[in-house]
C-alpha cells in the first residue's frame, strides 16, 4: 500500500484532535492581535490601519530581545523567562508610542471626516514599513522572509512536537493558547474592574454623556490607544516564534487582514465579538489548511473560505455576531 493511501486511511482517525489543537493556537494568536482593534474602536470610533504594522513591529523588537539576551549556553527555563522579558518590553515600548501617535498624530483630526483618520493611519502603516525595511535590511536580514535567528531562540520543549491522542502538535502551539487566555482574561479584568475599563465601557454607548459626567475623555483616549498598540505588539511577541508566522515585514498586512476580518465579524467595539470571531476564524483557518494540505490543491482555500464567512456575516447581521449599530465618537 502505498504512503499516500495510508495517510489517507489514518488521518480520519487523529484529524479531528489535530484540526482542533491547531484551531485553538490560531485562535488565541488572532483574539490577541484582533483585540487592540477591539478596545480603539469601541471607545474611539477610529479604524487603526497601522496595527498590522504594529504587531509586525513587536515581532521584530521581540527578537532584537531574544537574540541579544539568548545564547547557545542559555538554558530552557531562562529563554522561556526572557520570552515574558521581551513581551514586557516590547508591550510597554508600544504603548508609549500609540499614547504618542495619538496625542500628536490622531487628536488633532477628531473633528474631521473618518476619511482624515483612515488615511492618516495608512499613511503611518506605509512610514513603519519602509522604516523596519531599511533598518532590517542594515542589520543584513531578509525583510520579505521570517527571522529564523529569532525562531531559534524558542526553548526546545517548544519547539519539538508531542503526541495528543494520537495526533502530533509542537509544545508552541499549547504554549500560544495558554497565553491567548492569559491575555483574554486580563483584558476582560481590564474592562471590568479598572477606572479606564469603565471609562471604555461607558464612552464605547455615550462619549458625550461621559464627557459630560466628567470623565477626562480625551487622556480616556490616549490610555486606549497606547494599550491596544500595546496589545498589537504583544501579538507580534507570540508570532515571533511561530513556524506559520515569523518576524518580517509582510507579517503587518497579514495580520491587519486577520485583525480586521475578526473585528468585523465579531462587531465593532465588541470584546466578547472579537474573542467568539476569532476562536471561529481559528477554526475556519485550520480546518481549510488541513483540506489544503491532504486533499485541495489551492493554497488560498483558507483565505478565501474567512472571507466568505465575513461576506455572510455582514449579509445576514450587518453590525456582525455581537455588534451594535453604532459605537464609539468623539
């Protein structure tokens, strides 16, 4: 019997563990990079083109931290400590500069047509880009292709692969779902237990009212807008490692699509939207790569299959799973 008709026969026994292990990985990545839009949007009515980049520079400042800190004699447990080192540092260097980009960049246009927003942020993704090309690009690296230095940096019992009844999945991706609901609680914790959270709450149904109450709405923004790049940047962390991912250039507009496509489906401003949207785009995405690879000969399947579930969405509820008809404003 040949190799072909065996995998074929043996596949439907694991492929259900496997499809589902591989699910929940991608969920938890895309809840966290999708949640940064979440929070912007639902207090601040603003549409951030430039997380992607974002979350493509966290990838990159997240491997600068390992590959300066790790060596060879580094053991398992410290590069696992300084893997927490690095989401520390590169979550609290992006959220000064969000705080910043919003103070300088995106207040002063509020008042103006969302159109002045959007191509602000665009106009900020391709300054990123172009900037992480050239330095990249010193430092004698391939920005169109994953760092691997950077992957390597993984500890081993992430890196290899271990059996789940029966099916096969590498210890990153059971790490990246521990961290996926590390990261979901937090920012649930966030939303409901902090002044801020309240503040993103109250100001997601009524910014006037809320300004009116009192409530400094405008620092309520920039403390938004620096924990969702904070976020972004977090998300670019866990990708770093990641085989399917990488730190590289293109990895912005990859996860910008994602981000959106999640936030979409989920609803606008809608957190508990984005982390149901996103363990469904996980699953949508995994099944149709484990069609991709054992039987449909179309690389593009997953893409196009999320796409049609966001078309149907916006058909069926137009404000999507958990949205309201309008949020967020200033």
């Amino acid at each position: 019997m040949s190799g072909l008709a065996v995998a074929v026969e043996t596949l439907p026994l694991f492929a259900p563990v496997e499809i589902t292990l591989d699910a929940l990985s991608k969920a938890a990545l895309y809840i966290v990079i999708a949640s940064g839009l979440s929070l912007i949007f639902g207090l601040m009515g603003v549409l951030n083109f430039a997380h992607g980049s974002l979350t493509m520079l966290g990838a990159y400042l997240g491997g600068a931290v390992m590959v300066a800190l790790v060596s060879s004699a580094t053991g398992q447990g410290m590069r696992l400590l300084l893997f927490f080192v690095a989401v520390a540092v590169v979550f609290a260097a992006l959220t000064a500069f969000g705080a910043g980009v919003e103070r300088v960049l995106i207040r002063p246009i509020y008042d103006r047509e969302p159109l002045f927003q959007i191509l602000l942020t665009f106009g900020l993704v391709l300054v990123l880009d172009e900037a992480a090309t050239i330095v990249v690009q010193l430092a004698g690296l391939q920005p169109q292709t994953e760092w691997q230095d950077a992957i390597g940096t993984a500890p081993d019992f992430l890196a290899n692969r271990y059996d789940v009844l029966g099916a096969s999945t590498r210890g990153l991706y059971l790490f990246e779902v521990l961290v996926g609901l590390l990261v979901v609680v937090a920012i649930f914790l966030f939303l409901t237990r902090t002044r801020y959270g309240l503040y993103i709450r109250a100001g997601s149904e009524d910014a006037e009212m809320t300004q009116a109450l009192g409530i400094d709405i405008r620092q309520a923004f920039t403390v938004v807008f620096g924990v969702g790049s904070g976020l972004a940047g977090l998300a670019g962390v866990m990708l770093m490692w990641d085989p399917r991912f990488g730190a590289s250039v293109p990895l912005g507009v990859e996860t910008l699509l994602v981000g959106f496509i999640v936030v979409i489906i989920g609803g606008l401003g809608s957190f508990k939207g984005t982390v149901v949207a996103g363990v469904l785009v996980g699953f949508v995405d995994a099944v149709m790569s484990w069609l991709f690879i054992n039987y449909i000969d179309f690389p593009g399947l997953p893409e196009l299959v999320m796409f049609l579930v966001l078309v149907t969405v916006l058909v069926a509820r137009p404000q999507g799973l958990f949205g309201v008809s309008e949020v967020g404003g200033h």
